[in-house]
C-alpha cells in the first residue's frame, strides 16, 4: 500500500512562503518558482507551496484548517521552540499549555496555516 508523502500548502505568495519556510526548517527548496516551491525533508516527506491564484482546479477551502505538527523530544524542547519562534516574530495562536496528549503550543505562518509544535505526555 501507498502512503501519502506529500503535503501541499495553498498559499499567496509561494517565493515568500518559501523564504518563511526554508528559514523555519533549516533546509532550502528543491524546485522554487513564481507559482510553487517545493521542499524534500530528512523525513522524506515533500511540502508543496503552490499559489491559490493558479492551483487547478481552484481551492475553495481557507487556510488553517488542518495543521502542520513538529513532534519534539521533551517539553523543556516545546518551550524552547516556541521562544525561538516567539524572537523570530511568527505569531502565536495559542501559547505552551500542557494538554490531554502532552505539551504544545500552536502558531501560524504568513498565509495563516497552523503549525503546531508538541511533545507527548510520555516525554514530560
């Protein structure tokens, strides 16, 4: 069977998001054009930022609907996380909590998709 490995992000202005997110991950695109920019992770998943104005056929759904989630070693980590992203002045929707699951805190990128960094509860 075949699992999904790609992730694409409709996005306004994908050279900027792609600016934004080669920043956040550390890692530059493979593919970068007016109208898309494509990332390969450590991971082996693909994230696509493709523009709103030219996906076909168009995308009907707004941004932060679902999210993208950065799983960390520890809560210490959680923290440490949301200060760098704090200092970098990527905005925050919802501060370090611990939650039902573990610790996590939720921000959102330039075109308001969610990003959430957590640790769960067995790595407190």
């Amino acid at each position: 069977m075949n699992h999904p490995n790609f992730v694409i992000l409709y996005v306004d202005q994908p050279e900027a998001s792609g600016r934004f997110y080669a920043d956040l991950l550390g890692a530059r695109p493979i593919e970068s054009s007016p109208t898309f920019v494509l990332f390969m992770l450590d991971t082996g998943l693909m994230l696509g930022l493709w523009s709103r104005h030219t996906v076909e056929p168009p995308a009907g759904a707004p941004a932060g609907g679902s999210e993208i989630v950065f799983r960390m070693e520890s809560y210490d980590a959680v923290d440490a996380r949301c200060a760098d992203w704090t200092a970098r002045g990527i905005p925050l929707l919802m501060p370090p909590a611990t939650l039902e699951f573990g610790r996590s805190f939720v921000a959102r990128d330039p075109d308001g998709h969610r990003l959430r960094v957590f640790a769960p509860e067995a790595a407190r």
